[in-house]
C-alpha cells in the first residue's frame, strides 16, 4: 500500500470517528447537561492529545511569540467554546442526523465568509454551489414540512443553532488557516483546544447542576462514551487527518468531512433508531452535489486570490 492510499484510509476513518460523535452524544444527553458534555469532550481530547503536542512543540517553542498565543486563545474562544455549546445545545433539541449533516456544512459557509474575512473571489461554480447548499439545507431543516418554520418548534430552533455551530467552526478555519501553515496542524489545534476548554471549564463553574453532572464519571457505561467522545471523536480524528495531510493536498483532504455525515446519518439509523424523511435524504443529495461544484472549479484552479 502506498502512502497516498494509507492517507485516503486514515479520512475516511477520521470522518467515521467524527460522524460517531452525533449518535453518542444525543444518546449520552439524555442524563447529561449539553455544556457539562461540551466540556468533558474537549478535556479528554485535550488529554489524548498532550503526548503529540509535547513532541512538537519541542521542535518549534522558540518560533511560537506572544501575538501567537493570543490568536490561539481567540479562536480557541470562537471555535471550541462558541461551536461546542451551538453543537451540543442544538443536537440536544434537534437530531443526530441533523446535526451531522447541518453542523458539517462548514465549507458552504466557508465559501461565502472567505471572501469577506480574507478577500478571497468566489466564482459562478462556487456561487452556483452555495445555492444549492441552502436548498439543501433548508430541505434538511425543515424535512419537507415548511410549517415547521415557527418560533415554537424546539426541532428548528436546534437546527438554527447547528447552523450556527457551521459558521462559528468556518470562521475558526479561516482565522486559524496562517496559524497552521506556520506551525503545522498540532500546535494551533492543541492551544486553541485548550484555551476554549479552559473556558468551558469557567462557564461550567458558574452553571448549576456541574458538580451533579461530573457523577455520570462514576458510571462506568457514561464514562467509557465520554471518553470515547474524546479520545476517539475528537483527538483520534484530528490526528488522522493531520497526518494525511502529509501526502493529500488540504482542498482533497477537506472534501472528505463530508462523509461525515454519512456516518452521522447512518449510525443514527443503526443506533437510535432515527428515520429521516426522503426530504431529508434529498436534502444531503443537494448539499454533496453543491460540494461538487465547490470543489471542482477549486481543482480546476477557477478560485483566484
């Protein structure tokens, strides 16, 4: 096996690993406060991560300055803490399958913030995808019953905040994108993990019922998923596709978290029984075909910055 091959293995696993986090945590929240769960995630990806971390920031300390740290601990702000309490609040009042597929419509708003946060152009085929996106999207939303569309519905309120979780996780891409250029994929994550965990940790303090929620620790079946959550879903996955950006250049390697959904959708048929409507499966038909476009006038060098 090749290494381009090994690479293509390690995303898709990475995206299985991701996708598992929908299931688990909607099951897991039955008995368990969204921002208790959003913190345990990230402190014991934290952790599985900290061996790796060590090693590289060995390699290049002297290179890291004080501006740096500060741009680490803002977009930890905005895309650990901010995404963690939209995703875990709005998979808690939606679905798993919708907040797999809603939540992992990061590069459609990528492509539409890009332009305006880092003066990248957006061309027809792009323009042409992102309508398609939205259509695929709102199908996905609404599951073909418009009359959803009310402030009172828990279901749309959930979908708007992993809607939310989508733009704040594309504007940490954005923000942090010099950051791994410069440093490699390990060090931003990590400190920027660290600092959003730091702050879901502040948060959580001064929540009622977080010293009740930490009992679920005592319970080995809870505590086993919370570490899956965050050894597997979160540390395991960033790693794998960090090392395949090795040998896949970003834009192919990024096509890929769009099997995310997929595994989202699939293991929560498998696992909780959930029977989205041949809206909803239409909806994810739109939102690959508008990634379609997305990415191919970005191979066929049609983006120009």
């Amino acid at each position: 096996m090749d290494r381009k091959t090994g690479s293509i293995l390690l995303l898709i696993t990475a995206m299985i690993a991701w996708g598992s986090l929908y299931p688990v945590s909607k099951y897991i929240m039955t008995e368990l406060n969204p921002l208790t769960l959003s913190f345990l995630r990230y402190f014991f990806g934290i952790i599985a991560l900290t061996p790796f971390f060590i090693v590289e920031i060995q390699k290049k300390s002297d290179q890291i300055k004080a501006k740096d740290y500060l741009v680490f601990a803002l977009t930890g702000f905005l895309g650990i803490t901010i995404f963690a309490i939209f995703l875990f609040y709005g998979i808690k009042l939606s679905t798993a399958s919708n907040g797999s597929i809603i939540a992992n419509t990061q590069p459609l708003f990528t492509a539409l913030l890009a332009p305006l946060l880092i003066h990248e152009r957006i061309n027809k085929f792009q323009i042409l995808g992102l309508i398609i996106g939205f259509i695929g999207m709102l199908l996905v939303v609404t599951g073909g019953n418009f009359n959803n569309l009310s402030i009172g519905s828990s279901v749309l309120t959930g979908n708007l905040l992993l809607a939310c979780a989508a733009v704040s996780m594309s504007i940490y891409s954005i923000f942090l994108k010099s950051s791994i250029r410069k440093f490699g994929g390990m060090i931003p994550t990590f400190l920027s993990m660290a600092a959003g965990t730091a702050l879901l940790l502040l948060i959580n303090i001064f929540s009622e019922g977080f010293i009740s929620d930490l009992k679920v620790l005592a319970r080995p079946s809870d505590l086993l998923l919370i570490v899956y959550l965050g050894c597997i879903s979160t540390a395991f996955a960033y790693i794998l596709f960090n090392n395949s950006l090795r040998y896949i250049d970003v834009i192919k390697a990024s096509g890929f978290k769009f099997l995310i959904p997929v595994s989202g959708v699939g293991l929560s048929i498998i696992f909780l029984k959930e029977r989205p409507s041949l809206f909803v499966y239409g909806g994810i038909l739109l939102v690959f075909i508008s990634v379609f476009f997305i990415q191919s006038s970005s191979k066929r060098g049609l983006v120009k910055k």
